[in-house]
C-alpha cells in the first residue's frame, strides 16, 4: 500500500490546484491612468474606486462595480434623502390634520364656526388690554401735568414723579407688546382656519365621490 500514498498526495494536490484556479476564474477590467482598458486576473487598488468591471472565463460580463462617489455627489444624495424626509414628514403631518378635520368637524360651517368663537376670545383679551392701556396713559397724564406744575420745587417729590412716570411708560409698552402679539395670534389664526375650511371642501368632494362610487350598483 507504500505506492498509494504519492498517489493520494498528487489527488489531492490537483483538486486543491483546480479548486484555487476556479476561484480565482474571474476577471478585471478597468481604465488605467492613461485611460486605456485593461483585463486582468487582478484588479489594482489604485484603480478600485474608478469603478471596474468583472467578466467570466468567457470574457462575459457577471458584474458591475461603479466609480465611487465625489463628495459632492455624496451631498447631493444626502440633500436628496432630507428632501425626501421632508416630503414624508410633510404627508404624514397632512395626514394627521385630515384625519383631525373629518372626526372633529362635520361640515366646512362647523369650522367657520369654531373660527368665530376662537377670534371672538382673542377681540375679548385685546379689548381688555386696550382698557388697560387707556386707565395707565390717563395716570401717566396726570404724572406728567404734576410733574410740569411743580417743577424743581420739590427734588425728592420730583424724583418720585419722574421714577412713577418711568414705571408707567413701561408698563404701557408691555401691554402694547402684549396687544401686538395678541393681534399677530389673531392673524394667524384666521389663517390656519382659512386653510382647514378649504382643505375640507377638498376632502368633502373625496369624500363624497368614494361613496358615490360605493354606491353605485356594479356594471352587469
């Protein structure tokens, strides 16, 4: 049995032979840096992010590796995908406000309604504020008058006037930014109901065609 033994060693040499050979069956083909095409059993690191192709024993195409991205067309798919992050965000935020209309309001009436109400309470607290205002000019008036009629008579009473003059010109701008803010509330306000009120007209004919065709007796 002395003689098998070579004979087994030189088997399994060319099976591991054969198998390395049809591993490495595969071919590269690649631009050089002169710009001429090159195939080989290799493909060169230099040349990997170029982009390349690999082709069977039959010199046929099995596979395409591209060219790697500039950094600028990495920004530009990164632009991309906010961009369509932003449209996705933006539908299920639609979405969300549609299904809010229809369960909370059954009619566009409803809506103009609800506006009504809602700019009604915000006249209410402008009107406060504006009474407010007009309770502090009288008194800074009168400060003022006093102040004019005493003159430098009374330094530490004049001092005082001057301190509650002070006081009340900021407590009337602060009701003044306050009136502002309150207005701008209102304003955007009459917005956001004017958008709904015609977003649910779009969704009341949706709605309305659906069961139309729900209705509709099917075709014989």
């Amino acid at each position: 049995m002395a003689w098998f033994r070579p004979c087994g060693v030189a088997a399994l040499l060319a099976l591991l032979l054969w198998v390395s050979h049809a591993l490495s069956a595969q071919l590269y083909r690649y631009q050089n840096e002169a710009g001429v095409t090159v195939v080989d059993w290799a493909m060169p690191a230099a040349y990997v992010s170029s982009g390349y192709e690999i082709l069977n024993e039959s010199g046929q195409v099995v596979s395409v590796v591209p060219p790697a991205k500039t950094a600028i067309e990495l920004e530009q798919d990164a632009a991309a995908a906010r961009s369509r992050a932003a449209e996705t965000a933006a539908e299920a935020a639609q979405l969300e406000r549609d299904t809010f209309l229809l369960r909370r309001y059954s009619s566009a009436q409803d809506i103009e309604a609800a506006r009504d109400r809602s700019l009604r309470e915000l006249d209410i607290r402008i009107a406060i504020l504006n009474s407010q205002r007009a309770t502090l000019s009288q008194q800074l008036a009168h400060h003022e008058d006093a102040l004019a009629a005493r003159g430098q008579l009374d330094e530490e009473a004049t001092q005082y006037g001057h301190d509650t003059v002070a006081a009340l010109k900021a407590e009337i701008q602060s009701l003044d930014d306050a009136t502002q803010g309150r207005q701008q509330q209102a304003a955007a306000l009459a917005e956001a109901y004017r958008r709904d009120i015609a977003r649910f007209s779009q969704l009341e004919e949706i709605v309305l065609l659906r069961r139309q065709m729900s209705a509709a007796p099917d075709a014989p």
